[in-house]
C-alpha cells in the first residue's frame, strides 16, 4: 500500500480516485497540478496543492506520485509530468483494474490500465502508457513508453510499438506490425503493415498515411 497523490483536478482524475480508492490497496491522500491551474484548495475532500512544492507538502521519501493524465498534444503533457516528478525523487504507482486480465505481465511505472483489458502473456508495458477499457493485447507484443490506447483496439500479436504512439476507438493492429515513434491511428481503422516514418496520422482500412502529427494535438 502506498499513500498516493494524484496529479490533476478533471476528469481523469476524479476517475483515478475512485479507482484507487474502490479497488486498490493504496490511499489518496491529496491532488495536485500546476500552481498556475489551482483555483481550489480542496478536490475530492483532499487538499489540492502546487505541483512546483509538492516536496514541502508531500517529501518524495514518504509519499508516491500518479499522473494519470490524457493524450494532450501526443502523451507529452503526460511525459512531462512523469519526468518532472522522477526528477523531484518520486516514485509512481500503476494502477490494473481487478477486472483486467494481465498474466504477470511487465508493467512500467505510471500506467492506468482500466477493466476488460486483456493483456496476454509474454507481452511488456512500458512507463507512463494508459489503457482504457476493453483493449486486446496480443502475445509477444511490446508497447513503449507514454502510449494512449482509448478503446476496444486490438494490437495483434508480435507487434512492437514505439512510444508516444495513440490509438482511436474500434481500431486494429495485425499481428507483426512494427509501428514508430508518435503515430496517430484513428478511429475504426485498420493497420495491416509497419509504420516506419515517426509522427505519422494513418487513418481507413486498410490505413494509410494523412499527413504528420508534428504540431498535431490530441485531446
């Protein structure tokens, strides 16, 4: 069990709270964003307090971090986030729904992994990836760090996914698809070959490539 504070006062937030606290083992004990972003000193019946002194309120060596965040501007505002806090010395907890299937897979730091996912064996998670529900992650597959799965995709098997990749509604990897840095695969579509260009926008079935995600932001 870890005392937890919760990076965020939205949505996403409230729902890592209840989660948390509903089917886990862990105790929140407090929120925190930005100070730039604070127009409330309690959430949830918590204290609220700014993420720049989280360490005088909360010292790393007594307190864990979770940032469950969304796929703003491709995983980065998450990715930053993350790494601001390891740098401050925290460590962060994952959250596996009870009602997710995992199979004693590896799983990074920072993932919010949410009920109905199947995650089969000898498949890896990296740090900061999230995985709403109803997802399908095929055998021997590799998903890299600060991914965004939304729902009911399937990754087929012996596919390697690099990071800050995002995944809309209802779409589908085949099995030993390699697929690069920062690629968007929209809603409904279906990838059915390696992506090797990074920050691609791929969307139809089967998908093909859009144009770049360079300055593209997904919200």
């Amino acid at each position: 069990m870890a005392k937890v504070i919760i990076f965020g006062l939205l949505d996403t937030a409230e729902l890592a709270h209840y989660y948390l606290e509903n089917d886990s083992e862990h105790d929140v004990v407090a929120f925190t964003v930005h100070k730039a972003y604070i127009n409330t000193d309690k959430f949830k019946g918590l204290p609220v307090v700014p993420f720049e002194e989280l360490e005088r309120y909360y010292p790393a060596n007594l307190f864990t971090l979770f940032a469950p965040l969304t796929a703003k501007n491709m995983n980065r505002l998450r990715e930053d986030v993350y790494l601001t806090g390891k740098r401050k010395g925290y460590n962060f907890i994952s959250y596996v729904s009870s009602q997710a299937t995992a199979f004693n897979t590896k799983i990074g730091e920072n993932c919010f992994i949410l009920e109905n996912n199947t995650i089969q064996p000898f498949t890896s998670i990296g740090n900061n990836v999230v995985l709403w529900s109803g997802n399908h992650i095929g055998h021997h597959s590799k998903v890299g760090d600060h991914c965004f799965f939304t729902s009911h995709v399937v990754l087929s098997g012996n596919c390697v996914v690099e990071s800050h990749c995002f995944f809309g509604v209802n779409s589908t990897v085949r099995d030993f698809c390699n697929i690069s840095q920062g690629t968007l695969l929209g809603m409904a579509s279906s990838l059915n070959n390696d992506v090797n260009e990074p920050w691609g926008i791929y969307v139809g079935s089967p998908a093909k490539r859009k144009g770049s995600r360079l300055s593209y932001e997904v919200y």
